[in-house]
C-alpha cells in the first residue's frame, strides 16, 4: 500500500472539517466563528487544489456569510485578500476600510504594503514592510520584504529574509515552509543558477509531498536544463490536477521549444479559450496573460496592446508597464514603447525580462548602444536567459 502524501493527508483533514462545519451552518442558532472558520477553510482549500472552481465557492459563501453577519473583520480581510489575488487592487482597498479598524491592524497594514508594491508605489510599500516587520516581524511578513529586494536586484539580502523567515516556522507549517523553498528555488533560476534551484524544489518535496506545486516548478526547472521530455511529461501531470490555462501555455511553448508546432497547437488553444472564457465571466486577473500571449505566441501587437492597456488601468507598475512597453514593441508603436519602457525602467526594478525588452526597444528604436547596454545587463544576471522559461 502506498504511503498517502502529506497533501492527501491534509487535503482529507480540510474536506473534513469542511463538512461538519457545514453541517453546523445548517443547523439554528448559527455561530459567527464557526462560520468564520468554514469560509477560511473553504479558502485553505481552494489555496491547496490551485483549482480557480474551487475559489468561486470561496466567494460565493463569503458574500453570504456578510450578508448574514455583517462587516466582521475576518470576512473583509479574507474578501481583501481574494481581491488582490485576482487583481481587483481598487475593491481591495475599499475591502479594508469597510470592517471598522482592519485598516489599521497590523494584518491590514501587511495588506497594504501588498497594494501600494501593485499600484507602483515601491518606497511607501518598502517602508510600509518595514514597519509592518517592526511591529510583528512573521515568516509571511519576512517573505514580503524579500521579495522586494529580490525584485530590486538585492538577491543576497532576499536570500537572507527567506532563510530567517523559513526560521520562523514550525514543525505544523510545513506547507508554508515547502512554499518558501520554491521562493528561494526561483530566486536561483531566476539568475541562471540551476543547481542551486534544483536544491531548493527537492527540499519543498520532501517538506511537503505530493504538491502540484513543486512539481510545476520541477517542469519548468527541467525545460530549461533541456530535459523537455521529461518536462512535457510532468507538465501533463500537472494539468491532469490542476487544468489552468497558464500551465497548458507553458506546456504549449516547451513545444514549440522543442521544434513540435503540431503537439503546441492544441495546448495553446486550450490556454487562449480559458483566458477568453475568464475575461468573458467578467474576471481579469488573466489580463497579463493575454497579453504574453498575444506579443510572444501569436505575436499580435494591437491585439496585446488592448489587454495590455486593460491590465495598466487596474495596476500601474514595472510589470504592467514592460508588458504594454513590450505590446507596442510587438504593434511596431516603438516611440510610445520606448517612454513605456523607461517608466517601467525608473521603478529601479532589476529584472532580466525588464531589461531584455528594453534592449530589444532600444535597438528598435536605433539606440544600439543602450540596447547593448541592457542586454548586457541581461547576461549578467542570467547568463542562461535564452532557455526555455515560464511567463508568471
């Protein structure tokens, strides 16, 4: 008999507690905190699977669970948590200052610096973090900071953070510590130290077994090592559980990295109906999907201009800005792609796909010495850029 994994093992636990607190929902008189555990459960469920179904549920029972009890700060800040996470970044905001004092508790400060890093404003998100750490200095809050300074081009000091937050968890969290390990692992790819990122996804394995997660990690880490076999195999694994349209892209282009147009074709459409059917329920949260997947896979300019125009509009950032910067590239728009490029470029961020745009933008724009400069800049930090690599 095979050994259960840790996910099965607390997959069973969740679907547990979820159906006797719903039997307890059903029966009078109902109790606020059961209820507040039930949606938070539904939410640790939806976090596990990955499946976005299973976070439709989540704010189907939230909207009625403030129907009934009103503005309970558990409520408005999972609601606020949910809203940035499909990047409504403006009802987010108003999320925290609906439930009196959310705003101000240290969890909606943590929540604000999230915001602020979304909307562009990186210094008020920096010094925001550091209060926040100041007042309760938690692996989740640790984690925030690194992931600025990694952004920022700080990856020795990112490492740091993610080392003492990974200290801070205990034997019972190890799904967050198995989180944190791929945090670590991309932080390596992401500066073509392949190694060193392998060290750090087998690490999250073994905290955790069983994680889709790890794996969509693995596969992309395989494609670019040149194992592409062995990463469209456990690409279809992935899918197999968790049917994104994001991983069916990823999955498309290794296959046309791999010189198999025939095998890419119907992994590409997958992913380009799934977009369109999520934008088309009213979400937006696969904006910037789009977006790559017009400029890189079809190669669409005006057609990448539009979602990527849309997606600003929620969300001015470095991210935003390379990706419209990048879709006039594409639409041959290259005057208005090069000021683009430079907004994004003053954010400070040091990112080898910013950079990489900006090269080629500046080349296109006759600049060939900037261009050089920033392509060098790309090599730099990722000697191995040109590999096979995933658009998160």
């Amino acid at each position: 008999m095979d050994k259960r994994t840790d996910f099965e093992i607390e997959w069973e636990r969740i679907q547990k507690d979820i159906a006797e607190l719903e039997g307890d929902a059903l029966r009078s008189p109902i109790d606020s905190q059961k209820e507040v555990r039930f949606v938070y459960r539904l939410y640790q469920r939806a976090s596990l699977s990955g499946k976005l179904l299973d976070f439709d549920v989540v704010e189907v029972a939230l909207r009625r669970a403030i129907e009934q009890w009103g503005p309970l700060p558990e409520f408005y800040f999972l609601k606020a948590n949910l809203d940035l996470k499909f990047h409504r970044i403006a009802e987010a905001r108003c999320d925290l200052e609906v439930s009196p004092g959310l705003a101000e508790s240290v969890q909606g400060k943590a929540l604000r610096v999230d915001l602020d890093f979304q909307e562009g404003r990186y210094e008020e998100a920096r010094k925001g973090c550091e209060s926040v750490l100041r007042q309760n200095r938690t692996w989740d809050n640790l984690v925030r900071l690194a992931y600025m300074k990694a952004t920022m081009g700080d990856a020795a000091g990112a490492e740091e953070l993610y080392i003492e937050a990974e200290d801070e968890l205990t034997a019972k969290e190890m799904q967050q510590f198995a989180w944190v390990e791929l945090q670590r692992g991309l932080l390596h790819l992401a500066h073509g130290r392949y190694e060193n990122a392998w060290v750090h996804y087998e690490r999250s394995g073994r905290a955790y077994s069983g994680y889709w997660l790890v794996d969509e990690h693995k596969a992309e880490w395989l494609g670019a090592q040149g194992k592409f076999e062995e990463a469209a195999a456990l690409y279809g694994q992935v899918i197999a559980r968790v049917p994104r349209p994001e991983f069916q892209q990823a999955l498309g282009e290794l296959y046309v990295f791999m010189g198999q147009p025939v095998k890419a074709r119907s992994w590409l459409e997958k992913a380009l109906a799934g977009y369109l059917e999520s934008v088309q329920r009213g979400e937006v949260h696969y904006y910037h999907h789009l977006v790559d997947f017009y400029a890189d896979v079809i190669k669409n300019g005006p057609e990448a201009v539009k979602w990527a125009r849309k997606d600003l509009e929620l969300r001015e950032n470095f991210s935003t800005q390379s990706a419209l910067a990048w879709a006039l590239y594409r639409a041959e728009e290259y005057s208005e792609a090069l000021e683009m490029i430079n907004k994004a470029l003053a954010s400070g961020v040091k990112d080898s796909h910013l950079l990489y745009k900006a090269g080629m933008i500046q080349l296109s724009a006759g600049r060939t010495e900037e261009s050089s400069r920033y392509l060098h800049m790309v090599s730099e930090i990722n000697p191995h850029y040109q590999n096979y690599h995933v658009h998160r």
